[in-house]
C-alpha cells in the first residue's frame, strides 16, 4: 500500500508541476486521464486518486 499512496503523491505533484509551470492555464481542460498515464506510466486508478486529492486542495475542479 505504500508503494500506491507514494506514486499517488509522486503524480499529485506532477500535475501540481503541470499546473505551475503554465502548461495548464486557470479554466483550461487538463489532458485526459489516458494522456496522464502514458506520460507518466502510471494507472487509471492512480491519477484519479491524485486528482481527487488536487481537487480537496482546490488545484483542480473534477467536472462530469
């Protein structure tokens, strides 16, 4: 579990980087889950998980 919850953290950051760096700007659509993963090799469930957590700290708004 730990190994997930790291790679979980690993990814929050990065899209963190995404977003600071200007890649992504205020109300642009981030990429897509899949371009996510293969950008970063990981799994479905690991950038959703980074995603919720980016939303309760106010990075990102999940739209359905």
């Amino acid at each position: 579990m730990a190994q997930t919850s790291s790679m979980v953290e690993q990814m929050v950051q990065n899209i963190k980087h995404i977003i600071e760096a200007g890649e992504i700007n205020v109300g642009q659509k981030m990429p897509s889950e899949i371009s996510l993963m293969q950008r970063y090799g990981v799994g479905r469930s690991t950038v959703r998980e980074a995603l919720r957590l980016l939303q309760a700290q106010g990075y990102v708004e999940i739209r359905p």
